[in-house]
C-alpha cells in the first residue's frame, strides 16, 4: 500500500512540475493544484499508514495509557487543504485579471504589455 501511494505522490509531483513548465497560465494553475495535492499526500502518508486500525485502543491492549493516533499529520494536511485552496482562488484572480489585461493565456503575451501602441 505505501508504495502505491509512493508512486502516485511522485507522479503528482512529476505532473505537477511538467504542468508549471507549460507556456499557458491556466496550466501552470493546474500543475499548482497538483503539487499541492501531492505535497498533502506526502504530509498524510509521512504519519504512517495503518489500515482498517482504531483510532482509540482500549487500556487493555496497550497497558495502562490510552494510545491514540498521531493526529499532527491530519492537522497539517487540513491546514495545507486550507491553504492551497487560497493560493489556488489568488491564482486564479491573478489569471482573470491577465486575461483581461491582455487577452491570451499564454506567457509569451505578456511581453507586449510595456509596449506603448
């Protein structure tokens, strides 16, 4: 199981990237959103993957303290979600805002905004 989701948080990143690198804005967006995601994934799994385990053990398993699970990695992969979907809806308003301003989704375009005409 970990090293499926090895390979799927590398191929989120690898997407990612290749999705950053494109010429369209819209695209570089999306590889933005990917990485997020993977970056997620990355902090989730890094807690340790237990399937189908309680989240509270009883006392007389594990002796006299109550063992629980780690919620630090669920607390940063929620605080992460929240904060990419605000970089997410600031990128996009960045990418309307272009849009408008030149009227192509392409990097290139910019160059002929410092142009008087």
């Amino acid at each position: 199981m970990e090293t499926l989701i090895a390979i799927l948080i590398g191929t989120l990143f690898a997407g990612g990237i290749y999705c950053m690198l494109r010429r369209s804005i819209m695209k570089v967006v999306i590889g933005l959103m990917l990485l997020s995601q993977a970056a997620n994934l990355l902090v989730f799994t890094s807690g340790g993957l237990t399937a189908q385990g309680p989240v509270f053990l009883s006392s007389a398993e594990t002796g006299s303290t109550l063992a629980q699970a780690d919620p630090l990695p669920q607390a940063l992969v929620l605080t992460a979600i929240v904060i990419g979907f605000g970089v997410i809806i600031f990128s996009l308003s960045l990418l309307l805002k272009a849009h408008q301003a030149v009227g192509s989704d392409d990097i290139n375009a910019f160059n002929k905004t410092d142009q008087v005409s």
